[in-house]
C-alpha cells in the first residue's frame, strides 16, 4: 500500500509543479490554489508512505515520478522541446527509480 500511496504523492507533485508554472508567478489565484492543495497532498502522502518505506527511496521516487511528469507535461502540454539528450535524460532517470524500487526491500 505505500507504494500505492507513494505513486499517487509523485502524481500529486506533477499537479503542483504544472499548476505552480500556470499559477504565473502566483499572481493567478485559481492555479495558485490548486499548487498548495496539491503540495500538501504531495507531501502528506509522502509523509505516509514514509512510515513504512525508507527516507531514501521515497524522496528518490517521488522526486523521479515528479521529474519525469513535468517533463512530459512541459513537452506534451506547454511545447517544450523533446530533444534526444533531454528523452535520454528521463529515460535514465526512470531507469534509475526502476533500480531504487527493486533494491528496497518493502
């Protein structure tokens, strides 16, 4: 279940990271509610899925789901560019939290 818990606080991230770069610099109220509704979504599940999994992978994961969906919200969403060094980068990235996930134990 904390992995569960843990994925949908990497989602929650990817909310609050798409609608803090909507939010203009805060000057927006609506997207800037939506930013602090889902950070505190964000890291009170992360907070939880804590309780059971280790301090490392959690913040590894969560930051890696958050990483990886602001780049492709920001490609998919906002036109950012999608050049091979940038795909490769995420690709690695996944890569790694593929590693973190099978070397924890929980």
């Amino acid at each position: 279940m904390a992995w569960v818990v843990l994925f949908l606080a990497g989602l929650f991230e990817i909310v609050w990271a798409t609608a803090m770069k909507q939010s203009d610099g805060f000057t927006k109220l609506g997207p800037s509610i939506v930013t602090i509704a889902a950070m505190l979504a964000s890291f009170g599940l992360l907070a939880w899925s804590m309780k059971v999994l280790p301090l490392g992978t959690a913040y590894t994961i969560w930051t890696g789901i958050g990483a990886v969906g602001a780049f492709i919200v920001g490609v998919a969403w906002f036109g950012e560019p999608l050049g091979a060094m940038r795909v490769t980068a995420a690709v690695m990235i996944v890569g790694g939290l593929v590693l973190m996930k099978l070397a924890t134990p929980a």
